[in-house]
C-alpha cells in the first residue's frame, strides 16, 4: 500500500486480522457468516502461452464465480493456451501465500484480470498476500491497479 497512487485513499483499503485456518473462501464464508461470500472475490494466478512465450497474470472473479480461462484469459492475453499456474510457480512469483493471494502488491508488469462484477461492489473481501488475513478494498479500486483489464465475462457461474 505504500506505493498505492489510486483515486481511492489508501486509508479506504483496510486489512482484517484472521485465522490462517479460515483463509480459503468457502471455508471462511462458513464461518464468518454466509453474507460474506456476496461480497468476496478470489485472486488466482494464470499462465498463457503463445509459442516459446508465458505471461503470469492474476484474475480477480467473485467467489461465487470461476476464472474462465480458457474463453476471456486466453482471448485477452492472446495465448494459443491459458491454464491455473502451479501453486509453486503462483507463490514463488508473487512471493505470497497459497490461499491469501491478493492482486495488490503483485511483481511490476503483471496482468491484472478483474471481472466487471468485482468493480461494481461497494466493498470486496479478497486476500491479504498471507493466509492470516484479507483485505476489505472499495470494488472500484481494482480497476485502478497497475496493469488492470476490466473484463466482461471473466467469472463465469
């Protein structure tokens, strides 16, 4: 946050201490409270290739949703091929948590897939970069992050 330059004040994106135990979403959901999981987004970790090429991207759908790699992914980063990063590769590049990662912080560069439905919430519960914790950040802030793409379609039921 401390290289945040978004029209959102940084004071607006606030962190919550949690159990690491309650970091995946369904399982946090279940028990914070079920009203959460409206309001909750995931962040994943894609790779596209195209020839001898890869590109990491993070995607941020909603939690009720799925990443569509290979329709939106694959079109926008003009890959013959797009899938789910190895959990080694999505942690070893990002340098955060299995189950905690978020697409604020991420390496310079990077593709930021955001999903038009995130963008409209007031509010979204996504990850902290660890398991112990999330971050409660204005929807339209995504948008803002360097190297964001709003998509239509992105998460898909």
């Amino acid at each position: 946050m401390r290289h945040w330059s978004g029209s959102v004040p940084a004071d607006h994106i606030l962190y919550v201490d949690t159990d690491p135990q309650w970091a995946d979403t369904a399982v946090f959901v279940e028990h914070y409270g079920r009203d959460l999981l409206e309001q909750s987004a995931n962040c994943v970790v894609v790779t596209g290739k195209r020839g001898g090429a890869t590109t990491l991207a993070a995607c941020v759908v909603l939690s009720t949703t799925r990443v569509d790699v290979n329709g939106a992914v694959r079109r926008h980063l003009g890959s013959r091929k797009a899938s789910f990063a190895p959990m080694g590769t999505a942690t070893g590049e990002t340098g955060m948590e299995y189950g905690g990662i978020t697409p604020i912080g991420l390496p310079e560069g990077w593709p930021v897939l955001v999903d038009s439905a995130v963008v409209d919430l007031p509010y979204v519960l996504v990850g902290s970069g660890r398991r112990r914790g999330k971050l409660l950040v204005p929807g339209k802030a995504f948008a803002e992050l360097p190297g964001a793409a709003v998509l239509e379609g992105l998460g898909v039921a």
